[in-house]
C-alpha cells in the first residue's frame, strides 16, 4: 500500500535562507509524485509533479524536487525563503490509479 | 476563467442535521473529489467519482453521500449519521487517466463546516 511521510510537522527559516522541506514515500510500483501548497482557508495548488523522466522537478514559485528512487524520498526545496512562503505545504504519491494518498503537512514559518 | 467553485465557505449544522455541500467545476475534468481536512491529520479522501452516475467510497466514507448526475457537478451531503463532521472539506478535480498522463488535481477553496 502507498504512504507518505512528512519529516517534521513545522519548519522555520529565515527569509533569504534555503528552504528543505521533506518526505517519503511507500509504494509498491514507481510512483508518481507531488507536492501542492496550501494558504490558509484555500484549496491547494500543485506546485509540481513528478511522472518519468527527469528526477529533477521544477515548479511555480522558484520551487523544485528531487526524486530519489534509492532513499524513496522526493524533498521539496528553494534557495531562498521568501515572506510570501510562509504557508502549508502537502506531499502525495499516486500509483496510477485515481487515489492520491497526502502526507499530514508541513507547515512552513517564514522570519523576517 | 475555468476552476473549481465551492459553496457555501461556512456552514454551520445542528446536530442531527443533514446539510450538502455543493462543488462545481467548469474544467471539463472528468474524475472529482472529495476529502476532509483536520489539523495535523493531511487529507482523507472520502468519496471519488471517474465518470457521470459512477462513483466510489474513499478511506472514510462512513456518515456521508454524493451524487454524479452531471460531469459538472459533485455534491456531498454530511448525514447526522456522520458523528465528527465538524471539518475543512475540499473538493478538487482532475483529467482522466485513461490516455497515460498523470495529472494533478485542481481544488476548490474549501467549505468550513462546523456543528453547533
């Protein structure tokens, strides 16, 4: 069965710093991958996906991901936070199916 | 502009109440969702439909009902059965996976629900 782990419920950098928000995935076939922003009392937006190919991801806002096949990770990071970071970030794998399984949230803090 | 509308952003329910929360989207995304938001719990999918008239529980669909009379259209009623329903819901959409492609899915601002 498919899952994904979230490392640490809260992050906190300040603004200017790397941001490395984490996670890891259980999957019993290659899995596809994303992650999506939350701001409070919104939706959530995909910030990008991985499918094949390319195991390095780009996405909107300067963020970007790397499938690690070997550690089953796909972490989520941005050379430089940016106030407007500030917000909940979800990790989710999909075997192919309709279902995507989302990890619990990371919640980023972002300090002046 | 296309996207996901749901209605109403808060509502509030008595106990032993039904009340249904509607989702549109004019995406023409043929499969659609729905899940349930509780702090530090993710997601958790409740129901999800592919196609018009066909649908399937989620994880937790234990309380709750929808429909799928249109492609439009995805509405879920919380029963009085459903014993916890105070929550954030949120339903989102998607492109069918039947030509290969995995696409992301596109959501709604979310109904905030809570039982008085």
């Amino acid at each position: 069965a498919q899952s994904v782990t979230q490392l640490g419920s809260h992050v906190s950098v300040s603004e200017g710093a790397l941001v490395l928000l984490r996670c890891n995935y259980s999957s019993s076939v290659p899995p596809y991958l994303f992650w999506y922003v939350q701001y409070p009392n919104q939706g959530l937006q995909l910030l990008l996906k991985y499918t094949t190919g390319a195991t390095l991801v780009k996405g909107i806002n300067g963020f970007e991901a790397e499938f690690k096949k070997s550690e089953t990770s796909f972490h989520l990071t941005k050379p430089s936070a940016h106030m407007s970071d500030a917000a909940e970030y979800f990790c989710a794998v999909s075997e192919g199916s309709f279902k995507t399984i989302f990890g619990a949230g990371t919640r980023l803090f972002v300090k002046a | 502009d296309g996207g996901i509308t749901q209605s109403p952003k808060y509502l509030f329910r008595k106990e032993g109440q039904n009340v249904t929360l509607s989702c549109e989207q004019n995406l023409n995304h043929d499969a659609m969702y729905w899940y349930r938001q509780d702090p530090g719990q993710g997601l958790r999918l409740i129901y999800y439909s592919q196609i018009v008239n066909d649908f399937q529980k989620g994880d937790i669909a234990e309380g709750y009902s929808v429909s799928r009379e249109k492609k439009e259209s995805f509405p879920l009623t919380v029963t009085s059965a459903q014993k916890n329903p105070t929550a954030f819901y949120l339903c989102a959409s998607s492109k069918s996976r039947t030509d290969g492609i995995v696409y992301g899915y596109t959501f709604g601002s979310g109904t905030r629900l809570t039982v008085v």
